[in-house]
C-alpha cells in the first residue's frame, strides 16, 4: 500500500466522551531494511475534543520526526491519520492563518491554536514528508493505533491547555432539531442562552451563543438557534434570558446589545 522504503508513522485520537478525556496512539513502523521494531506511543489529556487529539497525535508524529529522523536516517515519511477532519484541512491551514483564523464570513475557525502549532511543526521537519488518509480500524496496525489512543484517553496525564470547553444547560424549546444559525433583520427578541463557546483569545474574539427564542405571544420558547457576539457586548450567561438587538448580517449574526430579563417559563 506504502512505500517500504519510507518510514510510516499511524496516528489516532480519541475523546470519551467527545468532549471530555482524550487520548493520542501512534505506531511508528520503520522500513523492513532498518531491522527495528514498531514503536508504539500513548497519551491522555484531560478535557478535550476528538478532533484536537487527532491533530494532536498528528504534531507528536511531526516532532518525533523531526527530532528522530536524521539520527534513524530516514529519508522519507509517510503519516497516516483516520481523520477526515485532518486529512481535509491540512492543507488549508496556511491560508486560515493568513487570512487571520476567519473564514470569507468572518467567522472563527476551531481550533486555531493546535493548527497554528502543526504549521510552525511541520515547517521544522527537514525529512520529507507527506500525509495521507486510511479508514480507520481496517487493519491490524489500525485497530492497535485505535486501542493505544483510548488507552490514553483513560488515562489522562496531560492538560490540553488550548481547548475552551462551551458552557451547557438543556434547550426549553420543543424542537428535535439542532440549533441553525439566526438569521437576523435588524430586529428585538428574547432569547434564553443554553450555551456558549469562546472562540480566540485576542482583542476581535467571538463568542458563539446557542440560544432559545422566546415568542411572547405565545408564552413558549418555539425555536433554538446560534449567532455570535464580540467583546463589546455584555457577557451573557447560561440559563438567562435577555432581550437583545441583533445586525442585519445575514451571513455573520451579531448580537449587538442585550438586556436581562426576568427569567421567562413555557406556560
């Protein structure tokens, strides 16, 4: 499937429950001409994501590479990840950065500071490299990859200090469906905030607020959707209800001013 003249590096991580602990498992498979036997590699965090520990496992590959390589005399690498979430956005991560971690609407791309570290990581490494995606679990190697990234996630050693965990309680509203994004003219309404998640730690950082709607005609809460707000607006806090102003950005709602109320019930 691989060349064998590279070395493979397989990579998997893990969260249980997502989010909540997690864990990175990496095979390190030298070329049959080496004579050296896999090195295997697990580590748990405590209080992540699933898609961090999978670009987590995959900077630990990068810096095992760079700081091994030469002195193992590879002289090519091969990294594998299961994570379509990796494998699809590897490539753009350059031009997030550039583009200051904002998509072409303005909103924040997740995960920034892991991807920030894979780029300034893999720009260290002098061996060449590439990485590719195979369905996890498929194969013997794969189903070991997979038990060593749930072993660290049952045993978390680790802080990821990057993740921002979001605030929950439970919607009011009757709707099945999950939250879709507001979309705004302009307009006043009561909102009841059932979660939050920061985005960013720099002056223009946005907050992403799930909410549900109130109608007063009705008495009930009817629907639950997001927007955002900035730093400007008062900080909203879960299981409140607050009568707020919203933009007319159909493409980036903003909640721009917000005022509590008292703590409406469904009749």
């Amino acid at each position: 499937m691989y060349d064998y003249n590279a070395l493979k590096i397989y990579t998997d991580g893990s969260a249980i429950p997502n989010p909540g602990n997690g864990g990175i498992g990496i095979i390190i498979e030298f070329p049959d001409s080496s004579n050296s036997d896999n090195l295997e590699i697990s580590e748990g965090y405590a209080h992540t994501t699933n898609n961090r520990m999978e670009l987590i496992a995959c900077i630990t590959a990068i810096q095992w590479l760079r700081e091994n390589g030469p002195a193992k005399k590879v002289t090519r690498a091969i990294i594998i990840t299961d994570s379509d979430y990796v494998y699809s956005n590897y490539q753009n991560a350059q031009y997030w950065k550039e583009n200051g971690w904002k998509n072409q609407d303005g909103k924040p791309y997740e995960n920034k500071d892991v991807w920030d570290t894979f780029l300034k990581e893999r720009y260290k490494v002098r061996v060449p490299n590439e990485i590719k995606w195979e369905r996890g679990k498929t194969r013997p190697i794969l189903l070991r990859v997979d038990a060593l990234a749930k072993q660290g996630a049952k045993n978390p050693t680790k802080n990821d200090y990057g993740y921002q965990p979001g605030k929950f309680t439970t919607t009011r509203s009757a709707s099945k469906k999950a939250a879709i994004m507001f979309i705004p003219y302009n307009e006043e309404l009561i909102i009841r905030v059932f979660a939050k998640k920061i985005y960013g730690k720099n002056q223009d950082e946005l907050y992403k607020i799930t909410f549900d709607v109130y109608d007063e005609t009705q008495g009930i809460y009817t629907k639950k959707f997001f927007a955002y707000k900035g730093k400007e607006c008062i900080t909203l806090k879960r299981n409140n209800c607050y009568r707020v102003k919203m933009n007319g950005n159909k493409k980036l709602p903003l909640i721009l001013e917000a005022e509590p109320v008292e703590y409406l019930k469904n009749k």
